[in-house]
C-alpha cells in the first residue's frame, strides 16, 4: 500500500516537471498554430545559459536563475521576429522544418560551447532535501518545490489569457488573424511576445530540469517528446489540461519504473498511446476548433 | 476636405484584377453607399481600403495622408473601423471581450464605450458574458457593429450588414445609423440590398465588374440608371 502511495505521489510530482516542459509548447500551439520542434533544446539551451552565468559571472544560481527569465523573453522575441515569422504562412511545413533545423542548430552549438559533458546547476544541497510525510514516506524538496513551480506557471498563463487585454488580443489572433488585423492587433508582435513568454516558461523548465537532473546538450529531443505527449494526453488548448497530462505521464513512469527500471520510458509512451486511442483529442479538450 | 480619397485604384487577387482604376471622394460624416452585384468588387474595394489587400501608396488617402498598402493594423489605428461580412466575432471570445477588442489598437475620443453601446443595442448587456457566437445573427450583427465602434473611427465600413438577416432585424439594425452618424463618424455601407441602402446614404456608387459605373445622389438617380449600372444594360 505504502509503495503504491509513493508511486502515485511521486509520479504526480514528476508530473509537474513534464507539465512545465508543455506549457510553454501548448501557449505557443494556441496561439499561433506552430508547432516548435525546437521546444526541448530551447529548455536545454536556458539551462547553459544559467550554468554559463554561474560559472563565467560568478552569479549565485538564484540570481542567474531568474535573470533568464528576461534573457529568455529577449531571445524568443528576436527568435520569432528575425526567423520564425518569415515562414510562417499558411503552409505548416516551412516553420516545421525550421524549427526542426534550428534544433539541430542548437544542440550542436551547445555541444561546441560546452563539450559533451554531462552538466548540472548546483543548488548547494537543497536539491537532496526531502520532507518526511510519516509512514515511510517522503517527498524531495525539489520536487515538491517542481509541482509547486508548475501550478503557479499555470495559474498566471491562464489569468493572463482570460483575464488581461493581451490575453483577450492572443485569443483573438488565435481565433482569426484576418478579423484580429481590422482590429488594430499587430499578430507578428504578438507572436513575438508569446514566443517570448514561452521561453520564459522554458526558463523556469530549466531550472528545475537542471537542479534534478543531469544535462547535455542532446538531451532536449527528449523533453520535447515528453512535453508533446502531456499536450496531447492532457488536449490541445487547455493548460489545466496539460498539467493532468503531465501527471498521467508522470504516474505512468514512476509505476512503469517500479515494475522494472527499464519500463520507465515505455510505460510512459504507452500510456500515451492508450490514451490516443481511447480519447484522440486528449482528456480535456477544448469545446471549439 | 475630404475625409477619404480613393483614385485610380487597382487590386488584384493574385494574377485576377479585381478592380480597375476605381476613384471615390468621402466627405467627413458623409454616408456613401457601395451597390452592385455579387463579384463587382465592393468587397475587394474594402479589403484594399483597410490593407487586407495591397494598394498602391497614393491611391488611398485619408484625412490627407497617403495610406495604400500601409499594413491593416495601422490603417485601423488612423481611424479607419471594420464591420466585416459575415461578422465574423471572435469565437472564444464573449461577448463583452469582442466589444472590448475592437477598442485594442485606438480607443479614439469619442461618443462610443461600453456604457454607451449597451445603451444603444440593450440586449447585448443582457448577454455580455454569453460567447459571441452563441447570440442570434441579429445580436451578433449588433456586437459586429459595436466591435467596430469602439475604436470611435472616423470612417466606418460596413459590409453587407443585412447578408442573412430577416428583414424585422435588419430594420433593427438600420435604425443604429442615425445614432452613429449623429456622432459625425463617415459611413461607406456595402450593400446588395439597393433600397435599404439608397434610404440612408447621403449618395451612391454602383460597382460593375471592378469599375465605377454611376455616381450620384440617390434622389438624382432613376430606376432605369441604376439597372444600367448595376447590371451593364
């Protein structure tokens, strides 16, 4: 019994590191319909960024931390105005593949600037802390502090797009570019000020990724699969949505990995596929499109 | 002076032109009304005027500043509001927020806010949390119109406002207009419905396969002229 409480608690937890990978994928999804296959390296991408703040400035990593949040809005911004705005039309391949070369572009920049070596963002111990819930249970620090992370995240994108004029101005682009225009709405700044927002996301993704976990530069093909398959388990649209996703992955994992080490990775995909079965459009999607 | 000059304008789809050398002259708070078949090019004619289609500089100015070809979002800022065929609201949007939407890009000074559009169409306060596009084709039309009055333009553009309306609606809908112009705002109507549209315009043009073919003050114009026009016999 208690083993099956770890599995679910901590698979939720994990849940809440895939749900931050997604979210920054879903916004940019719904709002311009562009699907980023680059999404994953751009999260190992603020992870050096961090790691080289720390290291080249001597920054603590709290300050490095929170200084690419901008760093990584400056970054998407220029991303979307210089590369991804050009080739977006209404063909859906020209962007595909450009963030698909711009992955590869990445990684292999990364792997010039920082070599191959694993990597990871030191914390100074808190990253091994853990809290006792009693019965022989508990939870790690960082996790826990993950979940937390991911729900904030998500509480601020969904105010911000129900609750602000921006949000209502992303909504409506989203809805229709054309009658967005008459309406005096710039889409391509808008894009770019969503691109921006979703590398934040990223920011934060990165964070937690690197304070967990070990980090090279070819990791991020990786994440971006697991990002998809929150999205898309958790249906399009909604970011509540894409936290559930990311905790069913998460459980799946966390069960599959207890059964067998090596079924971690498996149980996680086939849970997705079962649930692409059953439900093709995710267990909360949205009422439109 | 005039508030809009349009002169010598061309547009084209592509390789297709759909509209050849069209000229026309709006006066600040004028109402003018664009009639002529399906395909004549009122709409093109609109597109090109908002900057959904590109234009050549000087063949659009407005309130004497050369404005062809500018991008739509900044023709709109310069006062120039869309109310668009087939309202087209915003889907996942409520109504309120598709009112709120239109005032993004320019607020103005002016008559038209939220207090004072709910005074003018009631029933959309009744259903301001309800999504545009669960309302009747009438309501929309009447959040459609009041999207683009937010923005209090100097020019609004109307196209085909009475498209799929029952006749009892559309009588709703026309009885808004005195209380737009009263605010000084110019008027261009597209519209098919020739007599509705011939009502309320201080004049007309009739569009024929993308060229001006009659202009005049509606009083001026026979039954026969207008037919001629209209159809090309």
């Amino acid at each position: 019994m208690t083993t099956l409480v770890d599995i679910v608690l901590q698979g939720v937890l994990l849940g809440g590191l895939y749900a931050l990978f997604a979210a920054g994928l879903s916004l940019i999804f719904g709002v311009m319909r562009l699907v980023n296959l680059a999404h994953g390296d751009l999260i190992v991408l603020a992870a050096f960024l961090m790691l080289a703040l720390t290291r080249v400035l001597g920054l603590p990593l709290p300050v490095a931390a929170l200084l690419c949040l901008p760093l990584m809005f400056a970054i998407g911004y220029a991303l979307q105005r210089l590369v991804l705005d050009p080739v977006l039309g209404k063909d859906i391949l020209p962007p595909l593949l450009t963030t698909f070369g711009l992955s590869i572009i990445i990684q292999n920049g990364l792997l010039e600037g920082f070599s191959a070596d694993s990597q990871r963002l030191s914390g100074g111990g808190v990253e091994t802390l853990s809290l006792p819930l009693g019965g022989g249970l508990a939870i790690g620090l960082m996790p826990l502090l993950t979940f937390l992370a991911a729900i904030l995240v998500i509480v601020a994108l969904n105010r911000l797009f129900y609750a602000t004029a921006l949000g209502r101005a992303f909504r409506a682009v989203s809805d229709d570019p054309e009658i967005a225009r008459l309406m005096g709405i710039d889409n391509r700044r808008l894009f770019a000020v969503a691109m921006g927002l979703a590398l934040s996301v990223c920011a934060v993704a990165a964070f937690f990724l690197g304070m967990r976990s070990n980090f090279d530069p070819t990791i991020g093909p990786a994440r971006l699969l697991f990002a998809f398959e929150a999205v898309i388990i958790g249906g399009l649209g909604s970011l509540w949505g894409t936290l559930a996703g990311g905790v069913v992955l998460g459980v799946a994992q966390t069960a599959g990995a207890a059964l067998n080490p090596e079924w971690q990775l498996l149980a996680g995909h086939l849970v997705f596929l079962a649930i692409l079965v059953a439900r093709p459009r995710g267990l909360f999607p949205r009422a439109t499109d | 002076m005039a508030l809009l000059e349009i002169s010598a304008l061309d547009a084209f789809y592509g390789d297709f032109q759909a509209l050849f050398g069209a000229s026309l002259r709006l006066d600040t708070g004028e109402a003018l009304a664009v009639i002529g078949s399906n395909g004549a090019g009122k709409s093109t004619l609109l597109k090109a005027l908002t900057g959904l289609l590109p234009a050549r500089a000087d063949a659009i100015r407005f309130d004497g500043a050369a404005i062809g070809g500018l991008p739509a979002s900044e023709i709109m800022k310069r006062g120039i509001a869309m109310v668009p065929e087939g309202r087209r609201l915003f889907p996942s949007l409520s109504v309120e927020e598709n009112l709120l939407i239109g005032g993004w890009g320019r607020t103005g000074t002016g008559h038209w806010s939220l207090e004072s559009l709910y005074r003018l169409f009631p029933v959309l306060k009744e259903r301001r949390h309800s999504p545009g596009t669960a309302l009747s084709g009438g309501q929309q039309q009447m959040v459609a119109i009041g999207r683009a009055l937010m923005s209090n333009p100097a020019l609004l553009l109307c196209d085909e406002i009475s498209l799929g309306l029952a006749p009892v609606v559309v009588r709703d809908i026309y009885g808004a207009l005195p209380a737009i112009r009263a605010e000084g705002t110019a008027v261009v109507l597209v519209e098919q419905d020739i007599v509705q549209a011939l009502a309320v315009c201080d004049r007309v043009i009739c569009l024929q396969e993308g060229r001006v073919t009659l202009e005049g003050e509606p009083a001026d114009l026979t039954r026969d002229a207008i037919q001629r026009a209209y159809f090309g016999r």
